[in-house]
C-alpha cells in the first residue's frame, strides 16, 4: 500500500503555507505540503518530518492527525502542525530536481474558509474537510486527534 503524508502548516501568524503547482497548459492548482511514506521511515510522523525538511527546510511541531482517506491500495494522513521556521528556497528533497514542466511555489494564506475557496486546493475531498471545519469551528485545533489514546 502506498502511503502520503500531509500537513496543515500554521504559522506564527496563523497563515497556512500551501504549495502551488504550475504546468504548462494547466490552470495553477494547490497542495499541502508532503510526500509519500518511505520504507525507511518508522511511521507516518516520521515520514511527515522528513518530507516537511526536504520540501520546506523546516520542522513541522506535529498537533494531531485530523483526517485518514484512501483505499486498501492508497491511504493519505493529514496532520495538522505548527511551524515557525521555513526556507522554500534551501528545499533539498528528491522533487526539486525532477523536470516535469511546472514550478512549484510557496503560498501563505490566511487560515480562512474564505481564503481557501479562493484557490484550487487538491485534493478537493481535503479542501472541503479544510473549510468544513474551519467554517463549523472557526479552528482546526478544535478537530480530534485520530491517533489511537490521545
């Protein structure tokens, strides 16, 4: 099974940091920082941490697991962590070299339902979880920990 990683990344000043992909005859669309599960990391947190120093030169503070979707064949953890240190441009991941055609760029929104409905954010099940809760609760750090005993 192949497992995904991703983080809802809030900074100090309640921003969430969004990746947005560019390619030649596309529209531009966005996605949470992260990346797939290697066999060399020990759990999803650790490959989260791992993919969040690669693609962002940074240290996600890892809050709770706030979403699980996927099949028996693909299985996507959403987390959501706080991060106060970031260098977009000292990335070293395996994806920064690769040439698919596009670009891949840093974006700060504010933490809004508003501000997220303004971008093509991907997974689109995400982007409605994303907004749901912020809508409903106006935080994410109201949702429930999935970790099993937390």
């Amino acid at each position: 099974m192949t497992e995904r990683v991703r983080a809802a990344l809030i900074t100090p000043a309640t921003e969430i940091l969004l990746i947005r992909r560019t390619r030649a005859g596309a529209a531009p669309y966005w996605v949470l920082p992260g990346g797939q599960r290697a066999n060399s990391d020990a759990s999803p947190e650790d490959a989260l941490r791992r993919e969040i120093h690669e693609g962002l030169a940074g240290e996600p503070e890892i809050d709770r697991l706030i979403q699980i979707t996927g099949d028996t064949h693909d299985r996507q953890y959403l987390y959501l962590a706080r991060i106060t240190h970031w260098s977009f441009t000292d990335r070293t991941g395996p994806g920064i070299s690769r040439h698919d055609g596009g670009t891949y760029e840093l974006d700060r929104l504010p933490l809004t339902a508003a501000a997220l409905a303004a971008v093509d954010l991907k997974p689109a099940q995400t982007a409605a979880f994303l907004s749901k809760a912020l809508t409903a609760r106006g935080s994410l750090f109201t949702l429930s920990d999935l970790r099993c005993g937390r």
